[in-house]
C-alpha cells in the first residue's frame, strides 16, 4: 500500500473515532453541565469574595474596591475563557493550539470539582467518570498523534481472561494458548497484526510498572470507569486512550470488550510504517467496522 492509502487509512479511522464520538453526546452533556455548574459556583464564589471586603476596602484605600474588582474581573473572564475553550473543543472536536494543556487542565484540576459538583446534584460518580472518559477520549483524538507501532502499547484488565484459564498472562500475554474461551486470543492476535506492544496488569501498581518498563508514548486502555479514569490521571502527560470493558457477568469477572473499538484506537494512532523498523506496520489493515 502507498503512504497515500495508508495515510487515506488513518483518516479514515480518525474519522470514525470522530463520528463514534457523537454516540457519547449524553455523557459529553453531563460533562458540559457539570462544567457550567462549576463555573458559575466559581464566579458566585468570586463575587462574594469581591463584595464582602468591598464593603470594608473602601476604608483601607479609596482605590482599593476598584484594584480588587479589576483582579477578581481578570479571574472570571480566565473561567469563562478557559471554560468556553474547552466546550469549543468538545463541540468541534477541534485540536486547538493548547489542547494538551486543556487535557492537563481536565485531568489535575477539573475532574475531582465535577466530580464534587455532581455530587451535590444527585449525579453518579461513575457517570461522571464516563463522561470524563469521553472527554479526554475527544482531546486525545483531537490532538492526532501518531506513534510508530512499537511505542504503542495496549494495557488490559485481568478480568478479561476466562475465570477457568490456568496460564500466567500477567507476565507475558504471549503465554495465552488462544483456546478461544476469552478474547485474549483475538487481542493477542491484533497486537501480532499491528505489531504494537501489549500487556495485562492485575492493578493500579503493575500497570504503572508495566508503563515504566513499556515507555509507551501512547496507550489504549481497557478497563472498567474506575481503573481508567485512575490511569488516564495517572499517566498524564501520556496520552490515553480508555476503552470501557463489557461487564455481562458484573464487576471484574469473565468480561468483555469491542474487539472493533480497539481495532479503530490502534489504526487511527499508528504512524503506518514510518521509522518502523521491526517488520511491517499496518499496511493493508482496515480498520473494523462493529
Ligand atoms: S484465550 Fe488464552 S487467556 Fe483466554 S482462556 Fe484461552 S488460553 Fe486462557
């Protein structure tokens, strides 16, 4: 395949990831209301700090009240700004020039305020964490990275593999003998097409270890809301990209995931085979369709 097809590939991909992401517009909407509640909780908070020493600046200095409205004004509109920012981002799906900052942003400071905000409006925190989720999925997108195969690593939860299975997979996920009883065997299979690195932790720990060792410059993350939204904090300033698991039997046993959306995260970050000096890239692999 030319560089033409497989750059027609990834865009391909990209778009996809793009028009899947209309598909999360209820937690993208949670997210957008949460972010104006705090906001506004934000400028009231301002405004109260400004009047209730208004009243007793004026007697320190008459110039006093004018400095600080001018300071806590300069505040609010840094709210506003930032905030209207990152709405934009989200509605356009747009890179702009501080994305990675904005991603920052959401990661250290914004979450655990939504998470507060929504709490005090009767929203879960898991709903919060998939909105979240959805969010920095978007900023990652829209920052169109593209990483050679190698440096890409795909991090899954134990409880993907069959309860019944005997093989050690957390040390080496080539140890799987792809009896078909779980998807291990398919994800194994899409880490040999695509060449990239994969791994399975049993937690928080392992996984930061198997990052350190990995040195990813990206990562495709299946879990569940909790263990993602900790990893995408985690590991920032690496981009990740979080794919919820499936849970039809409940929490952390025999679960499952969309072997499609995997498959899409990994084309639409692969820099095909540019510098990929370990054997083929993804040449001629479309992305599926689920
Ligand atoms: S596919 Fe691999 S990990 Fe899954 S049950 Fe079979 S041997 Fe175990």
């Amino acid at each position: 395949m030319t560089d033409h097809g497989v750059s027609r590939d990834l865009s391909k991909a990209v778009k996809e990831l793009k028009e899947r992401d209309l598909n999360h517009r209820p937690e993208k909407m949670i997210f957008i209301l949460l972010l104006f509640l705090t906001c506004l909780g934000l400028v009231i908070a301002a405004i109260t700090l400004w009047l209730v020493p208004f009243v007793g600046f004026s007697n320190i200095h008459p110039h006093l009240p004018v400095i600080m409205a001018v300071v806590f004004a300069m505040v609010v509109l840094f709210l506003i700004g930032g905030g209207l920012t990152l709405v934009f981002t989200i509605i356009r799906g747009k890179n702009l020039f501080f994305n990675r900052r904005i991603r920052g942003v959401v990661i250290r400071f914004l979450f655990p305020l939504l998470v507060l905000v929504g709490k005090c409006v009767g929203i879960s925190k898991e709903r919060v964490q998939r909105s979240f989720i959805a969010i920095n999925n978007q900023l990652v997108v829209a920052e169109a990275r593209l990483v050679q195969p190698r440096k890409l690593l795909i991090l899954l939860p134990q409880c993907l593999q069959n309860h019944d299975c005997d093989v050690r997979i957390t040390g080496s996920v080539e140890n799987c003998k792809a009896c078909g009883r779980c998807k291990i065997k398919n994800l194994v299979e899409l880490s040999h097409r695509y060449h990239v690195s994969i791994a399975v932790a049993t937690g928080g720990t392992l996984a930061r270890k198997i990052v350190v060792d990995k040195r990813p410059q990206m990562i495709i993350g299946v879990a569940c809301e909790r263990d993602l939204t900790s990893g995408i904090q985690d590991t920032y300033p690496l981009p990740v990209y979080g794919i919820l698991n499936k849970r039809p039997h409940g929490p952390c046993f025999d679960t499952d995931v969309d072997l499609g959306a995997v498959e899409r995260g990994m084309a639409a970050f692969l820099n095909g085979d540019k510098g990929n000096s370990e054997g083929p890239g993804p040449e001629g692999v479309k992305p599926a369709v689920s």
